[in-house]
C-alpha cells in the first residue's frame, strides 16, 4: 500500500512524522523543564521560609514557640499560599505549630538528620486530600547545640495544577497541530508536485508517430524545471534516432529494392524467347554484378547493425599501419591506373598501432575508392600518413575531386548520404562506405576529419592512437607497389624526428 501511494501523501506523512517527532520531544522538554522550574521555586519558598524562622524563633515559659514570627513580607505572601510551620523537639514532639497540613506524622528518617545535623527536603502524600506537601526540615541551635527541628512545608496542588494543565494543552495541541500540517502538507505537496502531472500527462499525449511534440512548459530553473527540460531533450534525441531510423530503413529498402528489380527485369526478358549462350552469359553476369553489389550493401548494412547493438567492432592486435596503407594501395592501385591516376605514399617507415587489421583495411579501402572515384582522370591521390608528437598516428587522404560545401560536410558521415547522388548510383555506391569508415575509426578510438572547398579537392584526416610501448611490430615487410602507385617514404628516412 506504501508504494502504491501518491507522492504527495508519502511526502506528507514522512512530514506529518517527522514533526510529530519534533513535537513529542520538545513537549518532553518543556514538561521537564517547567517541572523542574516550579518545584525548585518551591524548594527556594521553603528554605527562605525555613531561614527566617529559625532567625526569629522565642522562647515563653522555658519552652519556644513560632509566636514572635511575623506575617509581612515574603513570610506573609508564604502564609498566604499556605505555608505551614512546626516545631519539633529531638525526639519529635510539637512544641508549636501554625498554618495548614500540621497534623501529618513527621517521618522518622527526618529526626535522625535533624540530630545528625544536617537538612531534608521530604514530599508526603496527604492521604485523602489528592495532593502532596513538600516539607523542608532543618536544625535550630541553641548555645552551639541542636535544640530542635524547625520544619516548613507547601502544598503542591498549585505546582501539580500548572503541570496539568500543560499537559492537557500539549495533548491538544499536538494532534491539531499535526491534523493541519498534514492538510497543509498535502496542499503544498500537491502544488508543488503538479508540474509533474503536467509533464505525465503531456508525455502520455506523445506517441511514436509525434515524436516532435514537445512539453515547452513554463518553469522556473529548479529541480522539476531541469527534469522538463531533460525531458524535451531526451525527445529531441530520441526523435532524431526515429527519424534516422526510419531513413535507414527506407533507403536500405530502396537500395536492396532497386538491385533486385534489376535481376528481375534481365531475368523476365530473358526468359521471354529462346536466347544464345552469350546472352544467357550476358544476363547472368549482369546479375552476378547485381548480386556482388547487394552483398556488399548486406556485409555494409550487418556492420553498421553491429555498432548500434554495442557489440565489439573490432579485434585488436599489434600491427604496422604503413605495411597496411601499402596492401590496401597495391589493392587500388589497378583502380587509380585504369583513370590514369597516380597514386602517392608518403609514409613514415613505421607507424605501429593496436587495431583490427580487417576493419582498418576496410576504413582505408573505402577512403581511396572514394577519392579514386571522385578525383579525374590523370589526378592524383596522395596517402600522407606520420606519427605526432601527442602520441597519434595522423593519415591524410588527399583528392582532386570537386570538393564539397559545407552542407554536404555537415552530413558526409551520414548513413546514405551522398553529395553527388547522380555520380555514387553511376559507380555503385550507396553512402555507406563514410559511415562505416567512421565507425572503424571511433572504435579504435579515433576519428575522421575533412577539409575541402568546392573545386579544391578534399583531405580526410584519420587520427588514430598511437601503438603503447612494447607492442611496436620488430620488422616492416617490404614492398613493391604497382606502376601506379609512388612512394614517398625516402624524405623520412632523412628525417630524424619522423
């Protein structure tokens, strides 16, 4: 039943709790306090009494009396409260007596102080009269001898009044004082929690297909204001996620789509009449193509659903990065010679790093078939790849295509974005290859930057970290690049610091 409480009345019965913790301690307090108060007044009466009669007791007939005491002063105002005075001999015999509550038996461990010389606060109950008396008794000397006991005493039904009263106004007060807190409690509990219900019943509003809905409520910046906002910003995320989501799949929809319609229509023509052997070979080799390409769209598409499971991208080894650049170009090296390009290495003779040697390959491949595919006929490509002096490995890939604008480099990295959309369907590309480069890169826990001016090429940089000591591979195997492909590397060798 606790849990399936409203906030607002957990709040306010931990409140209405706590206060009536609060209160009971402090009534225990007050009471203890006030009690103690009143009968050390009491106390204080008594011994002012006590000392003034002890100062003026006399003597009539041999014997002495409480006859020369006077009524005025403080004495007077005691003997209007009903202060009681009596005198006892040694062996506890009145000798004298005035004022109310005389007849009560005198306690005997009171003798053997007063001959022992000393004083004693007594409470007696009065039997039948429902109160107490306090009595005071103390020694009078004659001659340096104790001659008898002087004893004083008040009532306390004054004292036991007050005490009662406070009592009653306490075990009053407490519970009204605690019925209204917690009225006031849920009230403020309430205003203070209705933004939530705000926020609760306008985030029910909000559906999948309403994503940009947004609460927009007018709060002031404390704790219930930051949680709209979190809130609003968590739906701007998440809207953007179900948009990109819902490109994804349409353009991986249209990409597998137009392949297929492809195979269909070479394949329901063919199959319309008889055909040669070469325009069976024609038609299946076209479809292979078609196949290949859906393949590759299938692996590209499986990677990037890797990544967003959060499911480890890469397989980390030691490796020389500078042997890998050069298989990848000996690899595009036929591709850059078919367009007459020239491809270009300038790479340190080393540069060791722990990554995946598969993924990384396909970073790199993706970034010189792009620029093989943008850069014209008889350009150049050049690979520039060094170690910095803050522990990265630094490779660029420089173009001399036709540069993009800054809104196309805004989303170059983008799933099936394509700047050129007319030119990537010619050579068969479907905007993945960015993507998955970046993919490759953040997982090693690097990056990928572009710098690029319409109609002044463009350079990727890829920043990866450098290999840790200990793991840098002992030998660079050598390698012979194809005609197309230029190496560099000499104007490294000569310097030192690279």
């Amino acid at each position: 039943m606790w849990r399936r409480s409203p906030i607002r009345v957990r709040l306010t019965l931990w409140s209405v709790a706590l206060l009536g913790l609060m209160l009971l301690a402090f009534s225990v307090v007050l009471y203890a306090a006030l009690s103690h108060n009143l009968y050390q007044q009491v106390d204080d009466d008594l011994l002012l009494a006590a000392r003034q009669a002890t100062s003026e007791i006399g003597q009539e007939g041999g014997q002495f009396t409480l006859a020369s005491i006077g009524n005025d002063g403080a004495m007077g105002a005691l003997r209007e409260r009903g202060l009681a005075l009596r005198l006892l001999d040694l062996s506890g015999k009145v000798l004298d007596q005035s004022g109310p509550n005389v007849n009560v038996a005198v306690p005997t461990s009171t003798l053997a102080v007063a001959r022992a010389g000393q004083t004693e606060f007594a409470t007696l109950d009065v039997s039948g009269r429902g109160t107490a008396l306090r009595i005071y008794s103390v020694p009078y000397q004659v001659g340096g001898r104790t001659a008898g006991i002087v004893q004083v005493s008040l009532g306390l039904a004054a004292t036991q009044a007050t005490l009662g009263q406070l009592l009653i106004i306490l075990a009053v007060s407490i519970p009204i004082t605690l019925l209204v807190a917690a009225l006031l409690g849920l009230f403020l509990a309430g205003r203070a929690l209705q933004p939530i219900e705000r926020i609760t019943r306008a985030a029910a509003r909000i559906e999948a297909e309403h994503l940009d809905q947004r609460l927009d409520l007018d709060l002031p910046d404390d704790e219930v204001g930051r949680l709209a906002r979190t809130f609003d910003a968590m739906l701007t995320r998440l809207d953007d996620a179900f948009r990109r989501q819902q490109q994804f799949t349409a353009d991986a929809s249209h990409e597998l789509r137009t392949p297929l319609a492809i195979m269909r229509g070479d394949i329901d023509v063919t199959l319309r009449r008889p055909r040669s052997p070469a325009e069976y070979r024609r038609t299946l080799s076209d479809t292979g193509d078609e196949v290949e390409r859906m393949t590759r769209l299938v692996e590209d598409l499986l990677l990037l659903a890797q990544e967003d499971s959060n499911q480890p991208l890469i397989q980390r080894e030691p490796l020389d990065l500078a042997k890998l650049l050069h298989t990848v170009a000996a690899q595009v090296g036929q591709w850059a010679e078919a367009k007459g390009q020239r491809l270009c290495l300038e790479l340190a003779p080393t540069l060791p790093l722990n990554g995946d040697r598969d993924k990384l390959a396909r970073l790199f491949l993706n970034l010189l078939d792009n620029a093989i595919k943008y850069s014209p006929e008889g350009g150049q490509i050049i690979v520039n790849g060094r170690c910095t002096t803050g522990d990265e490995i630094v490779v660029e890939v420089q173009d001399e295509g036709p540069g993009l604008a800054a809104e196309d480099r805004a989303h170059l990295f983008d799933r099936f974005y394509r700047a050129d959309a007319a030119r990537s369907r010619a050579s068969g590309g479907v905007g993945l290859g960015l993507a998955i480069a970046q993919s490759i890169a953040l997982a090693h826990g690097g990056s990928i930057l572009v710098s690029s001016e319409v109609g002044g090429g463009s350079i990727f940089s890829v920043r990866l970290p450098l290999c840790p000591r200990g793991h840098i591979p002992s030998q660079v195997a050598r390698y012979i690049p194809p005609p197309a492909v230029s190496l560099l590397s000499d104007r490294y060798k000569k310097d030192g610091a690279r």
